[in-house]
C-alpha cells in the first residue's frame, strides 16, 4: 500500500510540498498571534491578517516590510485625522465625508508617491480603510489606546504573519530538501 505522504505531493489532491508547509504554517502562526493578542492588550487581533495579505500580494519581499508597516502606520494616522476633521466639520455628514475622503486620498497619494522609498502607498490607503472601519470618534475618546492597538496589529501582521510565515516556511523548505552527495 502506497503511503499518503510521498515526500513531495499529496497524491490524491496534487497539493506539492510548499503548499503543505505554507498551510501549516498559517494554521500555527495567526491563530498564536489570535490567542496572545487580547493577554497583550490589543483587541484588534484581525489586522495582523489583512496586513499579512497586503505584505504577500507585494511578493512578500521582505525589503519592502518595513515601508509597507510605516505606510499602515501612516494610514492609522490618516483614520484618525480623518474621524477628527469629519468630527469637527459644519458642512453636513455626506458632505464633510466626501471633503474628507477626497482631501486626505489625494494628499496620501502625493506624499507616498513622493517618498515611495519609505512609503508603500496600497499599505497606507490599506491601514486607513482598516483604521476608519474599526474606530470612531466615541471609540477614540473612550479609548485611546485604539490607534495604537491597530498600529501594532498592522505590524505583527507584516513582520510576524507576512515575513514570519515566509521565513519559516522557507527554512523548512531548505531543511527538507535532500542533501547532496560531494
């Protein structure tokens, strides 16, 4: 009888070695960070995952995480100015959204496109959807500590998901490969 595991591929599914590994590797790491964020303080646990998929669309490039966090970060920032200015607007709420909306989404294109080495512009616009999808000024008042829940959400996401899980599963990949005779 054949053996289920033929070292390469699970025959009857044809899903190869990288997939297998990718998939255990994501079945371990975002449920650790799921089950260790509330114990650190961060309600927003989920962000890791949406910043995981932004950072593996670029090609999980791992020279790029850096500028894709601060991009998230500077879109953290962008939900809160962006709930501070439509809080504080007299132009009526469908107006002041779209003022708001269209100001700041112009100004972050400009400026990331102008520091495109430090900024990754899909990060930024990514982080200030995710920032004003989860707070709102009653939440920024009651809790202040929510922008910087989500930044480190973000930056788990990047760095411990995105590059975490790439790393690992690419360590496993060397370590498993046969060795070669000299």
């Amino acid at each position: 009888m054949d053996s289920f595991w033929n070292g390469e591929q699970i025959e009857f599914m044809h899903i190869n070695k990288q997939i297998c590994i990718l998939a255990a590797a994501i079945a371990v790491f975002p449920p650790l960070w799921a089950v260790a964020a509330p114990y650190l303080g961060i309600k927003t646990g989920a962000v890791a995952l949406i910043c995981a998929g932004i950072y593996a669309a670029n090609g999980s490039k791992r020279e790029d995480a850096l500028k894709i966090t601060v991009g998230f970060w500077f879109g953290d920032f962008w939900a809160c100015l962006s709930l501070l200015i439509m809080g504080n607007l007299i132009l009526g709420e469908n107006l002041g959204l779209f003022l708001t909306l269209a100001v700041l989404g112009f100004a972050a294109v400009l400026i990331a496109s102008a520091l495109e080495k430090f900024i990754y512009l899909p990060a930024w616009l990514g982080g200030w959807a995710i920032g004003l999808s989860l707070m709102t000024l009653e939440t920024l008042s009651f809790d202040k500590t929510m922008p910087f829940q989500i930044g480190a959400g973000m930056a788990v996401g990047v760095w411990y998901v995105g590059a975490g899980v790439d790393f690992f599963c690419k360590l496993i990949e060397k370590k498993s490969q046969p060795k070669k005779e000299k």
